[in-house]
C-alpha cells in the first residue's frame, strides 16, 4: 500500500516535534565499544543528533540528557516526539517521563516504517555515508562510529532543508555555519607530541589518521596509531590532499611500461616491425617528391668549367663588391 507524501511542512518552530530511532545492533564495535545509535530529529530545522550507547537499556537515560539539553539552550519545552513501538521506546519510564515534562509520545502503527519517514531516510543517509568513508580509505570497521559522527557533523552545515535556501545548521542555531576547518575523514595526520616527556632528539610528532571533530571543544578528533588510541588534538597537522600516481616510463622508447604477469601473444598473420619500418621508408621517398642524395662519382661531361683550377674567391679576383660607390681622390 502506497502512502503519499505530505506536501506541506508539519511544524512552524523548533522543538514542535522530535522523530526518534534506535540503529542497531551493528556487526562491529565501535573503538569505545558501543553497537547502538540514537539518532533523533527536530522536524522543523531537521537538525539531527547522533548518540552512541552499549546497550538498548540505556536509551531512556541518553534521551533523557538530550532533552534537558536542547530545552535548555532553546529556553523552550519539547511539544511531542515521534518513534516506532519498540521495548526501548514504549516503556514505563518513557510514559512516566513525557507525562511528567507535558511531552505527547506519538508512534507510528506496527510495522509500518513510512509514518516515521524523515528518521528512516535519516538513518540511510547516516549509514550509507558512513560505508563511503570507511570504503574510500580502507578502514576497519570499528571506525564506523567515528565515521557517522562525522558525517552528521557535516551533514547539518552543507545540507539545504527542503523547500528553503537555508542550511539545517542555520535553521537551528540562526547564524551561517564555518566550514573552512573542514578535513577529509580518514586522511593521514600528524598529531603534536606534547603529551609525553620528549628528549631533544626525539621525533616531534607521531602519525595517526583523521576520524572527526570534537562534540565539546574545538579540537579534531583523531587516532594515534603509536599508542592505538582516539584522542583529541587541535595541534594536528592533516594531510589530505591526494597525491596523484607517477606512471613508470622507459625513457629509452618514451611509452609507459606495464607490468604483467600475462604472456605475450604474438600474431604470425601481422607483419613484423622491421618489415613495417622498410615500408613506410619506400613509401616516404615516393611522397617526398625528387631526391636530393648527392651521387659520389660526378660525370666528367657535366662539371662546368675546369675542375683543376680551384675554388675563386673574389678576393682572388680583385673585385672588390660596390666599387662604383667609393671613390678614387683622397
């Protein structure tokens, strides 16, 4: 059964309506050993937070935090919250608290995923860019937290809502977002030693690789692979400009050499280069018109004058060139 779009936005204001969803189990975990992602979204701005939890248990107290959270920084209550008949989201604690905060708990009918539709188009963008990154750099799966933290992060800063020229970022916050610090997930880094006792000759920096930006400070988020830990750094230096392969050439022929383990297959019906090479010689002195090779033994009969005489220069004539013009009184 088909269920049509509504064409018109739901909500005027921010908080009106939060949609709600639990990702999960996944088949790795994460660096910090979580399996599970809330992902909730405002309606209105579409402005989307991702929280990461162990287990399904622990949904109502993530969710809990959030709210006290976003009505803070809003100065304004939640209205009503949108999600699916799961055990995590239909519970006694979550009736005891919506009816405590005035909160309306809506669901969605029993499987029936298209009337909670912006969080499930929500987790396949989340998830689907997430498996880019991750595939683009040949990471191990247990970056894959990191990697969707990332992508809401820039998700909510270059995306335009539908229907509006305005970025979520800014439907939300109400200023244009930065995205000049922005790096490529998963490019090379090098993080500052400034961590550990460092004698002089010791190196400066050790090697990691990029996985984000911090949620509470300005700082990246990135793993050292000296010590296999994710930490938090602003003094990081990324290097993710790709560099571009330098093809091998043989500088005797001047044509790029492939290497191959496949045979060479010779075909006898061709003609070999030698034969080739003398064709395109014969054809090339018909093209080029009357040749100029200079025959070695001259007939006698055609030299013009006496050959015994010797070149004549005209200074050996005692010509001098322009006479007429110089004159003869000093």
């Amino acid at each position: 059964m088909s269920h049509p779009r509504l064409e018109h936005q739901a909500t005027s204001k921010v908080l009106e309506l939060l949609h709600m969803d639990l990702m999960g189990p996944m088949q790795v975990e994460s660096i910090g050993g979580k399996g599970y992602v809330l992902v909730v979204v405002d309606d209105f701005s579409r402005f989307t937070w991702v929280n990461f939890i162990r287990e399904k248990s622990d949904t109502f107290d993530v969710f809990k935090d959030l709210c006290t959270q976003l009505q803070s920084e809003k100065d304004c209550g939640i209205v009503r919250i949108r999600s699916d008949h799961g055990t995590e989201f239909e519970n006694a604690r979550f009736d005891e608290y919506c009816t405590g905060e005035g909160i309306k708990h809506e669901f969605s009918s029993p499987i029936t995923p298209q009337q909670n539709g912006v969080e499930e188009r929500k987790n396949r963008t989340l998830q689907e860019s997430s498996r880019v990154m991750l595939h683009a750099k040949h990471l191990p799966y247990r970056f894959w937290a990191e990697a969707m933290n990332t992508t809401c992060h820039i998700h909510k800063r270059v995306t335009l809502r539908s229907g509006t020229t305005t970025t979520l970022y800014e439907l939300w916050k109400g200023r244009k977002p930065t995205i000049k610090y922005l790096h490529v997930f998963g490019s090379k880094c090098y993080i500052l030693s400034d961590r550990d006792y460092r004698r002089k000759m010791d190196p400066k920096s050790d090697e990691g690789i990029f996985l984000g930006y911090s949620t509470n400070s300005r700082a990246y988020k990135v793993y050292n692979s000296k010590i296999e830990t994710v930490i938090e750094s602003i003094n990081v230096v990324i290097d993710d400009v790709p560099k571009e392969k330098v093809p091998d050439v043989d500088t005797n022929v001047g044509t790029t050499v492939q290497e191959t383990n496949a045979p060479i297959l010779v075909n006898e019906s061709e003609p070999k280069k030698e034969e080739v090479v003398e064709a395109e010689q014969h054809h090339m002195s018909f093209s080029k018109g009357p040749s100029i090779k200079i025959q070695k033994n001259h007939p006698q009969d055609l030299i013009i004058g006496n050959p015994d005489q010797g070149i004549t220069t005209r200074r050996s004539v005692g010509v001098i060139p322009n006479s007429c013009f110089v004159s003869k009184i000093e």
